[in-house]
C-alpha cells in the first residue's frame, strides 16, 4: 500500500515538472523573439560608417512596414587594409511580405533577386531626443551594389547612404574649429566695438544733439531771411507792375505824336524823291536845262577868270580903283 501511494506521488510530481517545462516552452515561444514555426530569411549588411543608436532587436522595415529586427552586430577589422567593418545580422519575416500570386513566379520572395532589383539598406534615424536607430531597407535602382564576402558569408543586402548619413558626413566634413574661432574672433571684435561705442557715444550723442541745435537755428534765420524776402518780393513786383501800367499809359499817350511824325515823315520822303526826280531830269544829257546849265557855267567860268585877271591888276597897281584903266 505505501508502494502504491509513493509511485501515484512521483507521478503527480513528474507530471507536473512536464507540465512546467511545457509552459516554460510556450512562454519562450511566444513572448520570445524566437519563432520556429516560420522560415526566416538570415541576412546581413556591413557598414563602414558609425552605427550609433543602433541596437539588438531594433526594427527592420521596408517603407515604414517592419519586416525583421537586428540579431546582431559585430566589429570586424582588416588588418591589411586597415579597414574596419560593421557587419548587422538581420533576420526578414517573409510573412510579413505577401507576394501577389503569378504563375511564373513562387511565392516565396527571392532575395538574390531583389538585391539585384535594387534593393539597398540605409540607417534611419527614430527619434532625434534619443538618438535610436533602425534599419529601412527600399528599392534603389542605379545605386552601386558594394558586396565585402570577406567579412561575412550571409546574403549580404548593399548599403546605402541615407540623408541623415550624407548630413552626418558634411558636418564632419565641417571646418568647425576654424568656424568657431572665426566666431569667437567676431565676438571679441563686436565686444570692442561695443566697448568703444560705448566711450564715444555720449560724445557723440553731445555732438548729434548741438548739430540739431544748429540746424533749428539756422532753419529759423532762413525762414526769417525767406519770409523778408518774401515781403521785399511783393513791394518789387507792385512797383514793376506800376512802372508797366505807366509804360503802357506813355505809350499810349505818345501813340497820336508818333503817327504824326510818321506822316510828316512821309510827305517828306515824297518831296525828296521828287526833287531827286527833277534834279535826275536837269542833268540829264538830253535835257534842254542840261544845255542852259551848261552855258551859265561857262558864262560864270569866263566871268571868274576876268574877276581873276582885274584882281591880278588891282593887286599890282591899286590906283586903278581910282583912276581906272588909262587908254
């Protein structure tokens, strides 16, 4: 009897050991990262740039859809080369991918084939507060595919270089100590100024503020100046406004004397041009007054050299003004 209930006690506890072990199983299964009822796809990429953020069991995706996780990653270094590499383990869920049924295709995705398709592996930054990384794998074509089957023995998916990456690189690319002693040296330059600003500008403050002075006093003696001149204006215009009233009255008054002389000046002119007239037809040649004239200039000729003649006598002896010519 006491045989009996000792082997029904081994059995509850053998029973219940299995039992446990059963859950513990489960449990690992299905809360595990481990899943042996599905063909995962190993596969591996190789970095050469910093994966920092980067960790074990970050998420694999494909457009922003997780298709993996990384398994691993490891640090290796060619000593000939002096190349270091960063081989990423990664393990693809295909059942993550459904393949659209064709008959010339299987349904399974080749990864051989997308590789050559243009599929690449870039680093994507999660968060910018803490820095994790993950993993996002796309299609893009003409993009160089760099394999290293030294490193690994996996299928290795290319690299490619994201825009954080390509930030990353320019900002290391950076001249930053130059740029923050350029900085500094434009600080301490402004400083200066500043320093000197502020010694020189209550001078110049002083300086500003009489100058205005100036300027109010000056622009109040010139519209003194204007409005004296402004008044000098007015009496002058007034008085060449009387002085061409008084023109136009003279000129008007003296209109009737002018018209007059004009006249007389005209009837003048008349009578000058006919004795002109007359005198043109005395001495013309064929003018019997021509003739006339002509034979009274030679009268007055023969009478002037008998007038000469008497007065050569006279002078030569004077009596013959009292006893006259003796026969």
């Amino acid at each position: 009897m006491a045989n009996e209930t000792g082997a029904a006690r081994q059995t509850i506890v053998g029973l219940f050991v299995t039992g446990g072990i059963a859950l513990s199983v489960l449990a690992f299964i299905f809360f595990g990262n481990t899943n042996f009822f599905s063909r995962n796809t190993q596969a591996v990429i190789v970095f050469q740039d910093s994966v920092a953020g980067l960790s074990v069991g970050a998420p694999v995706t494909f457009r922003g859809v997780r298709v993996g996780s990384v398994d691993k990653i490891t640090l290796r270094y060619d000593q000939s080369t002096g190349t270091p590499y960063i081989p990423v383990e990664i393990t693809l869920d295909p059942a993550q991918v459904h393949v659209i049924r064709d008959p010339k295709s299987s349904d399974h995705i080749n990864l051989r084939e997308v590789i050559d398709r243009g599929l690449r592996a870039e680093q994507n930054v999660q968060s910018f507060v803490t820095g994790t990384v993950s993993i996002n794998l796309d299609f893009f074509p003409g993009s160089p595919a760099v394999l290293h089957p030294q490193v690994t023995s996996l299928r290795e998916i290319p690299t490619h270089a994201s825009a954080i990456q390509k930030m990353k690189e320019t900002l290391s690319d950076l001249p930053l100590k130059e740029l923050v002693s350029n900085v500094n040296d434009a600080v301490l330059s402004i400083r200066e100024v500043a320093q000197k600003l502020n010694v020189q500008f209550p001078a110049l403050v002083d300086s500003l503020q009489e100058s205005s002075r100036d300027a109010q006093q000056t622009l109040k003696a010139a519209t003194a100046t204007v409005k004296d001149m402004q008044g000098k204006l007015n009496v002058t215009l007034l008085d060449i406004d009387r002085v061409m009233q008084t023109g136009n009255a003279q000129l008007q008054s003296r209109g009737a004397d002018l018209h007059a002389t004009l006249t007389s000046a005209t009837k003048t002119a008349d009578e000058a041009r006919k004795t002109l007239e007359n005198v043109e037809s005395i001495i013309s040649p064929r003018s019997a007054n021509r003739d006339n004239l002509d034979s009274a200039l030679r009268d007055i000729a023969t009478a002037a050299a008998a007038l000469r003649g008497f007065a050569s006598d006279v002078e030569r002896n004077p009596q013959l003004l009292l006893m006259g010519r003796r026969q």
